[in-house]
C-alpha cells in the first residue's frame, strides 16, 4: 500500500490523501472518506485513516480529504453554502480518482454523522456512486424505537424514583415561582449556556424518496450505528422499519455495534466497524473475472 499527498479542486485549494493497493485488483470501485464536522481527513481517532488503509489493503483505492476550510484544504472563494460545496467538493475528489491512471468511474463514498450526509447528498447526484457507508446516518424513531426505550424503564424501580423526583421538583418551583410578588426580580447569577449544535434531519419522506432512488440503481448500502445517538436510534431493526414502504431486498446492510461512542472512540469498536466495512466491500465488490 501507497500513499500520497494530492492538491486538487477548481483552484487547487483541496487537499487529501490518496491510498493505493500495492497490486491493484480489477473491478473495486475506489473509495472517498467525507469529513464528519470541522474533523480532518484523520478522522475521529484517527477512524479515517484506519478505514482508508483497510480498504487500500483490501484492494480500493482511497482518497481521504478535506472540504473547503477544513484541515489543510483553503477556504472557497465563491459564495457556496457548505452543504452545496461539500457535494461539488465530493464529484471533484470523484473527478480526480477518475483521471489517473488506471482510474475507475465506480465510487463509494463514506462518512460519519455530518460525513455520511454529505455522502447521501452526492451520492443523489452523481451516478458514479455504486456504493454508499454511512455511519451514523439519518434516523427515524418508530414503534419498536419507543418499545426499546421504555420498555426497561417500565420496570426498573430507580427510573420511578428519578421520575417523581424530577416531578417533585418541578411543582415545587412552579409553587415557589406563584408565591413571588409580581414585578419583582431577585439577583441571581447568570448561567453561562455552551452554544449547541443540532443536527437537523429532513422529512422521513424525503429520505424515503431519495432512498428509492439509489435503490432503483443499485446502490450497494452499508449503515453502522452506534449508541452514540439514544434520542433517535435503539436496535438494528429500526432502520428498515422506518421506510417500510420501500423494498431494500438485498442492497441494505445494517450493524448496530452496541455500547459503542457516537465517534467510535474504543479501539474494540473500531475493530469492530474495520471488520464490518472489509467485510462488506469484499462480499459486494468482488474482483473482476
């Protein structure tokens, strides 16, 4: 396995690093790493790099990069929104891999949280797309969400207990609040608020439809979660019986790997998403006959 780094883009602002097989094998598509947040190509605990050097291993090549003011990638000099650039970003990695030598017109692309969206993104766009890992992805609570969630709580003594305290607490405040004379103000400290990222999901029906796109071409799909997301995602089934209108049939792969963090911090759960990725390309993208 190889590596190197590679200036690319528009105005060769992009900056990444490609990963290429010692022996090259015919028929892997090549593989893009998309930046999760401000993280750089490394990756949360170095997760990109492990991921790209198992895959060049494996036979793929692989270019990790940085979007546009990111890492080591300058900022854009045009007026393009960060999502609109991330996908015009992720074509010119694509454009790039394309044209070397002995380049391939098959990608998949793969990214955690914010990374794995702008995957999902490109990969609506662009027909080079055969495959897509998102870690991490878009998720909707359903039945058996809830279910999961509180099902335990239903019989756990403690959670009653921590229940009616927060209850208690509350209508206790709501007591002392009432009992203030109206239009005074007492001192009290300021309470410093951290700001807070959200990040905001579309319409289940808009996923749901441009999930049937990609199904409608192939798109080979590989989702790992983590618990890393306990307000939207609880156990493996949940993903397809979101969209149970759409028929997946074989092109779905879904891993719950759980215990582990949101970032896949612990070296056992990396190993085991390494695996689970490995594992995955070589079972639908075999070698060339």
């Amino acid at each position: 396995m190889r590596e190197k780094a590679v200036k690319f883009g528009a105005n060769r602002g992009l900056v990444g690093i490609v990963a290429e097989p010692a022996a090259p094998v015919a028929g892997k598509p090549a593989v893009v790493l998309l930046n999760s947040g401000i993280l750089h190509h490394v990756g949360a605990s170095r997760l990109y790099v492990q991921v790209a050097r198992r895959l060049a291993a494996a036979g793929h090549v692989t270019l990790r990069f940085d979007f546009s003011g990111i890492g080591d990638s300058e900022p854009r000099r045009d007026t393009l929104g960060a999502a609109e650039s991330a996908v015009v970003e992720t074509r010119e990695a694509m454009d790039l891999l394309q044209a070397r030598k002995g380049g391939t017109d098959r990608f998949v692309l793969f990214g955690l949280c914010s990374g794995a969206d702008m995957g999902f993104k490109a990969a609506g766009v662009d027909e080079r797309v055969v495959g897509l890992v998102q870690l991490d992805p878009f998720a909707y609570r359903t039945r058996g969400y809830y279910v999961h969630h509180y099902g335990p709580k239903l019989v756990n003594v403690d959670a009653w207990r921590n229940y009616v305290s927060v209850r208690v607490q509350r209508w206790r405040a709501t007591r002392e609040a009432a009992r203030r004379a109206p239009g005074t103000v007492e001192d009290e400290p300021l309470e410093y608020v951290a700001p807070e990222y959200r990040r905001v999901f579309p319409p289940r029906e808009e996923t749901q439809a441009k999930l049937q796109a990609l199904v409608s071409r192939r798109v080979q799909l590989l989702n790992v979660f983590s618990s890393g997301m306990p307000d939207h995602y609880n156990h493996a089934e949940q993903y397809r019986a979101s969209f149970p209108g759409l028929d997946f049939g074989s092109l779905l792969q879904v891993e719950f790997i759980r215990g582990a963090e949101h970032t896949f911090t612990f070296l056992q759960d990396q190993e085991r998403l390494l695996d689970m990725v490995e594992q995955w390309a070589t079972r639908v993208f075999p070698p060339a006959t």
